[in-house]
C-alpha cells in the first residue's frame, strides 16, 4: 500500500541554517524520479485487477477463475512480504543505484513476462509439471482422493505462469519504497525530506489513475498482452534515466557546493540497529502489526479487484472506467492530507497525543462503514461515491497507523516497526485474497459480503489497537 508520509513534528527536526538558498537545485531531479518509478510500479500492480474481466474469458483470455486470481494474488503477496525482508539490507550492501535498478529491472521483467503465458512452449511445460506434482502428491498417505490435487492437476499453463510471474513481480517491487527512502535520505536534508517523499509517494494514485487509460486503449488497440509491454516500455525508459542520473551528491557534478553544504547539514544521528527479535516482546508492536494486518487487506481488495466489481455491477469496460477511478484516487489524495491534518488540529487545542490520534482514528474507521451498504446503490455514482468516501478514510486511517509507529518507537527502530507491519499487511493479504475469491466464486460475484467485512475491520482494528497500546505509552528499547 502506499507510504503515508505527515509533517509531524516529532519525525522532523529543523536542519540547521546554512546561509544562503544553494545555487543549484539537483536533488528535484532526483525527486522527479522517484516520482517516475513509484507511478510505473503502481501502474504494474494495478493492470492485472483491470484485465480481470478479460483473463477470465475462455476465448481472448486464460479462462481464470475468481478462485485462480485470488490465489494469484495471494502469490503477489507472498513475494512481496518475503521481498520486504530481503531488499532493505540488499539496497544498504550494494547501494541505491543499482538496488533500485536490480529492483526495478525485476519487477519490470516479470510484468512483461505475463505476454509469454499463451505460447504453447510455455504453457505446456508449466501444466504438465502441476500434473507430476499432483500425480507424486497423490502416493501420500490419504492424498489420493483429494480434490485439491485434482485441482492442481487441471491448472492450465498459462494460470501457472501468470503466478510465477506474479511472484517475481511482488519480489522486485517490494524494494521500491525501501530505496526511494534511502534515496531520499542520501540527497535532502531533514527539513525537506517529509516534503520530497510526500511528492515522489503521489506516484501510487497517479500510476493507479493512468493505468485504466494506458491499459484500456492497449487492450482495445493490441490485445491484453500489450498492457503489460506497455509498461515495461516506460520502465526501460526510467532504468536508462536512472543509471545514467543517479550518483550520490558527493560524486555529481551537477550538485553546486552550496547545495552538497545543504544536503549534508544536518548532524550524524547514531545509526545502532535494534534486531526484530527485541521488538516483538513489546505489545505496541504487536497494536501496530495487527491494525496492518487487519486494515491492509481492504486497500489491496480495493487495488485488485475494485475493476471487476466495476464490471460485474454495472457493466463497465476498461475505457469506461477511467473516470470512476480517476475521482476514486483523486478523493484518495484528499483523504491522506486531511489524515494528518485533524490529529495535528487536535493536538494544537490540547489534546493529548493518545486521544487525538485514537478519536481522529475511531472517525475515519467511521467513515468507511457506510461501504457495507453498497448492494443497495442503484447506480454507478452513488457506488462511486461509497467507495470514494471509503478509499479517502482508508489512506486517512492509514496515516495515523504508520504515525502510531513513531508516536510508541524511538526514531531508529521506527523503519523496523513499519516494516514488520507491512510484511503481516502482506501475510495476511494470502490469506484473506483467498477467501475472496472462494466468496466470489461461491456466490457468483456478489460483492456485498466482501464490503460487510471491509467496512467493519476498521473498528475491530482501533478496538484491538486501543486494548494493546491503552495511552500509547514509548517503548524503552534498550
């Protein structure tokens, strides 16, 4: 999900002065893109929940069930919590410019790799190994009747491939955020950096905004296939940009020696790292863990299968949507400032830091039950209207949750904490993409029992949170 960046005070202290503004302003370059990689990986995600309705036709698709795209998902998710632990400490070994393009060029691949799926020396190779694993599977004791195996063995090819694209895809853009912030960190002083990674994170709803109009007119000009190339194009585009732009300020030569003094005024902070193991003991990391894996779910149902509910309810095709979800994201945006803007207006009368973020947390929550009243929208825009206001509280929820890390954590485990959480988000997301697709397949797509459950996790997120972290007391780590 997207990072939710606000301008507290307690996660940016004031750089000190360093005379006059530096002559050149390079780092903005480097800023714009970030910007660039964080659309194109939004973009990526978002084209499979927008072919959904394709891929599942028989004849221009894959014939992929509700239950197949769901365990599809569920891979993407798998890959993308294992990704979360790996590339933090793969980007610090080897550097932002080139962890961020052996990133990049992963996730890239692997998109364009779907395209491979429907060539029959693909296919058949993928089908006849998911037949011997299903026919070796079956020699166990009690597995010869299982209709799970019976299940395996009839996976078409092309299903497979599309999960074991998936999970590279999930693989590589787990390292997007990790070295956009490390990015961040190498070329702005703290004083900006809440500013320029609020700018490059805008990226997730301009690449979910751009992605029905791209992929709409490649579908309907070229054929589901090009979509993905589509965005691998813009991809090489960026890696080239990257490698050639990219060094740290020291070695540019486009950075003036004002700008480098301003880049590096900040003093050294100490940089002892705290290991996972010591944080778990702690019940606020566990209200931070468990209001992501409830929480986080509902905003990856809304990335992926938001398309087909268009679809499903009202008919529409990829060229239509683009205007129901273009407002959707846009009121997305607006629900992300307004997020840090209440609890910060809430703390200025005098509140305390615990009950002006649980009070701004139980009204966001709020705001998002009304979804589970969308069977009865008659029409389109009053669905939009539902899902707007949901999507909008969900990105304000979502602001506080990851602020909730910082307001219980000291600074330098605070990237652990979040990353902790992110990976149960992921975990949790196999599972319950899971339960959507059997729940959408048992009951022929009706969505309405999915939106009862999105529109209530909320409120067991904050009551769950409130009882684990009572006054969100600071943990003491050492």
């Amino acid at each position: 999900m997207p990072l939710q960046i606000l301008n507290q005070p307690e996660l940016i202290e004031a750089s000190p002065a360093v005379g006059a503004a530096p002559a050149s302003r390079f780092r903005w370059v480097i800023c714009g893109l970030l910007f660039y990689a964080t659309t194109l990986n939004y973009m990526d995600r978002q084209v499979l929940g927008l072919l959904k309705p394709t891929l599942q036709d028989t004849v221009h698709g894959i014939g992929m069930t509700e239950v197949q795209f769901a365990g599809i998902v569920s891979v993407f998710s798998a890959a993308y919590a294992l990704g979360l632990l790996l590339a933090g400490s793969f980007i610090d070994r080897v550097g932002t410019r080139i962890g961020y393009a052996v990133a990049l060029s992963i996730w890239t691949v692997a998109s364009m790799s779907h395209t491979l799926v429907r060539y029959a020396s693909v296919a058949g190779p993928l089908h006849a190994t998911a037949v011997a694993l299903a026919h070796l599977l079956s020699r166990l004791p009690g597995m010869s009747s299982s209709s799970s195996l019976d299940s395996l063995a009839h996976l078409s090819g092309a299903v497979i491939g599309f999960g074991v694209a998936r999970f590279f895809l999930g693989l590589g853009e787990a390292g997007n955020f990790p070295a956009a912030i490390k990015a961040v960190a190498e070329w702005f002083p703290k004083s900006e950096r809440a500013f320029a990674t609020g700018i490059f994170n805008s990226g997730t709803n301009i690449g979910a905004t751009l992605a029905p109009f791209t992929v709409g007119f490649l579908l309907y000009k070229l054929g589901w296939q090009y979509a993905f190339l589509g965005t691998g194009t813009f991809a090489i585009v960026w890696l080239v940009l990257w490698l050639t732009v990219y060094r740290t300020p020291q070695q540019h030569r486009r950075v003036s020696a004002s700008e480098l003094a301003y880049i590096n005024s900040d003093p050294p902070q100490p940089t002892t790292r705290v290991s996972w193991a010591r944080l778990f003991p702690h019940r606020q990391t566990w209200a931070f863990l468990v209001g992501k894996a409830i929480t986080d779910p509902v905003w990856w149902f809304y990335l992926y299968w938001l398309p087909g509910f268009l679809n499903a309810r009202f008919g529409l095709t990829i060229m239509k949507m683009g205007l129901p979800l273009l407002v959707i994201y846009n009121v997305c945006t607006i629900g992300s400032i307004l997020g840090g803007w209440l609890p910060a207006r809430f703390i200025q009368l005098g509140w305390t830091v615990n009950r002006a973020r649980k009070t701004a947390m139980l009204l966001y929550a709020l705001c998002i039950v009304p979804i589970v009243f969308i069977g009865h929208a008659h029409t389109l825009w009053q669905a939009v209207g539902l899902i707007s206001l949901a999507t909008a509280a969900h990105q304000a929820w979502s602001a506080n949750l990851f602020t909730l890390a910082s307001d219980m954590f000291p600074r330098r485990v605070v990237a652990s904490v979040v990353g902790i959480g992110a990976c149960a988000g992921s975990v949790s997301m196999m599972f319950v993409g899971l339960l959507i697709g059997l729940v959408l397949q048992i009951t022929h797509e009706n969505y309405t029992p999915v939106f009862l459950l999105a529109g209530s996790a909320y409120l067991l997120a904050i009551l769950i949170i409130h009882l684990l972290a009572p006054k969100l007391a600071v943990v003491d780590i050492d």
